[in-house]
C-alpha cells in the first residue's frame, strides 16, 4: 500500500497535501455503523457514538472533532478540541518514471472519531503539454489501512507528454465516514516534469 511517506519514494516528487473540511452528515450512514448525528445545546451538530448520543444533547458528553457549529447567529459555548470541520488530511503525487509515463498516487487519512473513510467519491485532474483528464475513484479502486482511517487509490501509470505536468484533486472530492460525516478534500496539487 502506498502512503504519502512511502509515496515519496516512487520518485523524486513530494506529495501535495491539505486538509479536509466537514460539510455535513449521513444519518443513515451514521446510523448503520453505530453512530447518531444529535443537536447540541449550543445549536451545533455532531455525529457521536449512539451510546453516548443523549448525553451528547444534554451537553454531559462533549465531542472532540467531527462538529459543526451553531447555524449563523449562534454562539458555541463549549470547545471541542480539534478544529471545527477538521476531518483529516487528503494527498495526491505524480511520479515521473521516464518514457513519457508518469505513476499517479492519492489519498486521505482521517482523524480517528471520523470511524475512517465508508464511502469514496474522488477525482484527480491530470494536465501535462498535450491535454487535459480526469481520473475517477471509488473506495473499490483503493486500499484501506489496518487501522482504518486511511483510503489509498491503487498507483495508476498515466501516459503523458514530455514536460510539464499537474495533478490536482478536484473541488468536490469526498467520502462519506463510518461516523456519517460528508468530509471534502481542498483540493491538493502536485506537480513534476516528465522526462
């Protein structure tokens, strides 16, 4: 399985990498894998264990990540830990290997309440001198860490044109967690001159 630290040693590219961004929860998702998506007394919304999801609603349980906060207007009183939204971090990494052929890598790992990645909706676009694609994902087309919190795409050979080239996961990549939570990728690029 290829990592963005194992990554870097299919070639002399360094992979782009940036965070993920939670936008919203899958209740049925949430739901099937033991999870509840609650209102908080602030006005924010969590996905939570089910376990724990009334203590949640009446503020004795506290969520560390996975929150989103009170709708406009409203003031959270309470501090959950890791960034509001934070959902992880995505990558992507394009490899020269010579012959005009590149090896293309992407990814994402998760912070741990996220439940790790369920379901993969992931695009990279490819640009080099001679055109212009687009690479799709499913989680099929990937490889899942041990621990679960991670999604790695299988490494495609691109066959491009000689010079330079850019891959860049798209606006409006994301998976759907265990937990229910809509996390999307902002976007990563890499870059590297094929040979």
């Amino acid at each position: 399985m290829i990592t963005p630290a194992t990554a870097a040693d299919l070639g002399s590219e360094v992979p782009g990498e940036k965070s993920m961004s939670i936008a919203g929860f899958d209740a049925d998702v949430a739901r099937a894998h033991g999870y509840e998506v609650v209102t908080l007394p602030d006005g924010a919304v969590a996905s939570v264990p089910a376990e724990k999801a009334e203590a949640a609603r009446l503020g004795k349980y506290i969520p560390r990540s996975g929150v989103i906060p009170p709708p406009a207007g409203g003031v959270s009183t309470s501090a959950y830990g890791e960034t509001v939204g934070d959902c992880g971090l995505s990558w992507v990494q394009i490899s020269p290997r010579g012959g005009a052929k590149a090896s293309l890598t992407t990814g994402m790992t998760l912070v741990p309440d996220s439940g790790g990645p369920w379901d993969v909706h992931w695009w990279v676009d490819v640009a080099d001198t001679g055109g212009y694609s687009t690479q799709p994902y499913t989680e099929y087309d990937g490889y899942y860490s041990s621990i679960g919190l991670s999604w790695t795409a299988k490494a495609r050979s691109l066959n491009l044109t000689r010079g330079w080239a850019n891959v860049t996961v798209t606006f409006g990549s994301f998976t759907i967690t265990e937990a229910g939570w809509i996390c999307y990728s902002y976007s990563p690029t890499a870059s590297t001159t094929i040979t």
